[in-house]
C-alpha cells in the first residue's frame, strides 16, 4: 500500500490528480516558485492551459525559467498581478482554481497575501468554476495573518448554498494548533 497521508499540500496535490484531464483549463492563484504550476501544467497536457498570479516579479521570473527549461512554457499564461483580478484576465470557466496562500518560501514574510484579496479572489474562482469543478485552498493559520484567512474563509466558505457547492475542511486534528488546513469546494455539477 502506498497511500500515506502527510499534509495539507500533498491533500491538495492529490486531489489535483483526481480532478484534472488532459485539455482542462486551471488557474493557479498564488504562483510563487512555481511548483503548483508545473504540476497544473503537466495534468491539463499539451491541449490544456493553465493562468497563474502573483504579485512578485520574482515569482514570475522563477516560474517562467522552470516551465521553459521543462519545455511546458506553451501550457501557461503567467500574470504579474494579485489574484483579486482573475476574473478580467481567465477568460472562460475552468476545471480547477487553487490558492497556496501565505509568502514566498525564502524570501520576504512581509508578502504575504491578504485577508481583503485572498476574499475577493476565491469568491471570483468559484464563478469562474465549471460545474463539477474544484478550488482548493491551502491555508496557514500558524502566523498572524494566515489565522485571520483561515477565519474568515471559513465564515465564507461556510454560507455557501450547499445546493450549489459542496464545502469540505480537511484538518489534521493532533497536528497542534496552528496546523496547515486543505479547504476544498466543489461547484454542483447541474
Ligand atoms: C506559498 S507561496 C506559493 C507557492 C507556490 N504555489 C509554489 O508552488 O511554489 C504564496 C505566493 O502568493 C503570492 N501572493 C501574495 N499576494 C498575492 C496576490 N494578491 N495575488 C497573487 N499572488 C499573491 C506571494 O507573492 C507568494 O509567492
């Protein structure tokens, strides 16, 4: 058996798995070294495209070198703005949107993303959702900021119409408090 269950980032990468066909569409909202959209890149095959944010020049740079020198640069529009504005730059609904949220690993904490923008952003991923389609958030509630997104997506996330969303917290419960969580929303597929 090799299933093993080890964090809230290998949660959200499997469910990535199971979600995603070659020629999907999916947006990556945080893009940072770009891990998150290689592998987006890699699922959707050369008939799927991927759109990536984020509000750090590095990021892009960083991202742009990694999927060129794995020869998927051609699967993926990278913008260099917040994710607040995925809805004037995705142009069509798509299969999947994921957020990473928290900084830039290795670099400056002081950007992080943002209670008022992470809000704003996922609201715009779930209209841009297909039917059947997924969003994932990983959230870090182990700094200041991170426990105020994890609050209020929770809030959010929970008055959603379960008519037309299913909402799941994954949450490793002897973790400690602090934690990394995997928020998971599925958009009715009728
Ligand atoms: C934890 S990192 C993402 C890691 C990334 N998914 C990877 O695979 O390497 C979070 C990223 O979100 C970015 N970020 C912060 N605010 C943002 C915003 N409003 N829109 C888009 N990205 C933002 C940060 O610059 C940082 O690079």
């Amino acid at each position: 058996m090799s299933y093993e269950l080890k964090s809230a980032r290998w949660l959200a990468a499997d469910i990535l798995r199971q979600v995603l066909s070659e020629g999907d569409e999916a947006v990556d909202a945080t893009m940072g070294n770009g891990h998150d959209t290689e592998a987006l890149c890699r699922l959707v095959g050369p008939s799927g495209h991927v759109y990536a944010f984020d509000i750090q020049a590095q990021a892009v740079g960083k991202t742009g070198q990694r999927l060129t020198d794995a020869g998927l640069a051609d699967r993926a529009s990278l913008f260099h703005t917040g994710h607040e504005h995925m809805r004037e730059k995705v142009p069509h609904a798509v299969r999947l949107v994921m957020f990473n949220l928290g900084w830039l690993p290795g670099s400056d904490h002081l950007i992080t993303t943002r209670l008022q923008t992470t809000l704003a952003a996922v609201e715009q991923g779930l209209e841009l959702l297909l039917p059947g389609g997924v969003l994932l958030i990983c959230v870090y509630p182990g700094h200041e900021e991170g426990a105020r997104e994890q609050e209020a997506l929770i809030r959010y996330l929970s008055s959603l119409p379960p008519q037309r969303f299913n909402v799941l917290r994954q949450t490793f419960l002897n973790a400690g408090p602090g934690a990394p969580e995997c928020l998971v929303v599925q958009k009715a597929f009728a």
